[in-house]
C-alpha cells in the first residue's frame, strides 16, 4: 500500500465527515494535515478551500481531500488554484476514474449526502488509483492555462 501525505479541509457542513475522515486515513497509515475548520459553526468554504489549495499547489501534501454539503462548492474554490485537480466524488467508481483519467489530486465529498463507509470505500478507491498517462496526460496539460 503506498502510503501518502494527505491535507483536509472542510466548511462547517463537512465537519462530522472531515472528522471521521482523519481519523480513517490515519489508521490506514496516511499522515494527515487538518486544516480546519474545527467545528460545525458556520464558515466561509472558501477560506479552508484556499488553504487546502496552497498546500497542494505548493507541493507540502501529496493528495488532498475537501468536505462540504455538496462539495461543489468547496471545488470550485480549490480549482482556482495552479496545479490544483479537485474532483467531486460521490462514489468510488467516479473516484478512482478521477484518478486515472484526470490526475486529480483532491477528492471532495459531498458530506450532506454520504455515510462513513461510503465516504471510506470512496477514499479507498481513490487513494489506490494510479493516473494512467497517456492519451489522459494531454488532456490535463491542457486544463491549465
């Protein structure tokens, strides 16, 4: 199992998921850096989007994970940032496809619409992808501008 350096961050919707989510990387082995927030007192997404986006676009963590009510908004966020490939994950398939095909480096969960184990198996799926190069490498060279 390759183990990695994982960054979360979560709004106050994603906060009980972004919990059990630190807690199940570190079992499996993964080093963990949580960035907040640190309660389900309302925040703005954007701030721990941002923060999560620094981390991953400057190269301190090797993948990240993003939790919000649907995750759509926290990635919007991330994906302003260079080098940042967050994907919307809602089930393992789509995660581990948003590995292979997309290189993406931050899976967001939607935390308003997924159990533990979902959100796990949905983990697990995209923590043993591998992005597979290719005919794919093209197409994510081109998504930076």
């Amino acid at each position: 199992m390759k183990t990695f350096n994982v960054a979360i961050a979560s709004d106050h919707a994603g906060y009980r998921m972004k919990e059990f989510v630190a807690g199940y990387l570190l079992a499996k082995g993964y080093a963990v850096n949580d960035l907040g927030t640190r309660s389900e007192e309302s925040v703005d997404y954007p701030v721990y989007a941002h923060a999560l986006g620094r981390e991953v676009a400057e190269g301190r963590c090797d993948l990240g994970v993003s939790l919000c009510g649907s995750a759509n908004g926290i990635s919007m966020a991330l994906n302003k940032h260079p080098k940042v490939r967050a994907a919307v994950c809602w089930c393992p398939e789509i995660a581990a496809l948003a590995r292979q095909h997309n290189d993406a480096n931050v899976c967001s969960l939607p935390a308003r619409f997924l159990s533990e184990e979902q959100a796990a198996a949905i983990l697990d799926a995209f923590f043993e992808a591998e992005f597979e190069g290719g005919r794919h490498r093209r197409r994510v060279e081109m998504i930076d501008l």
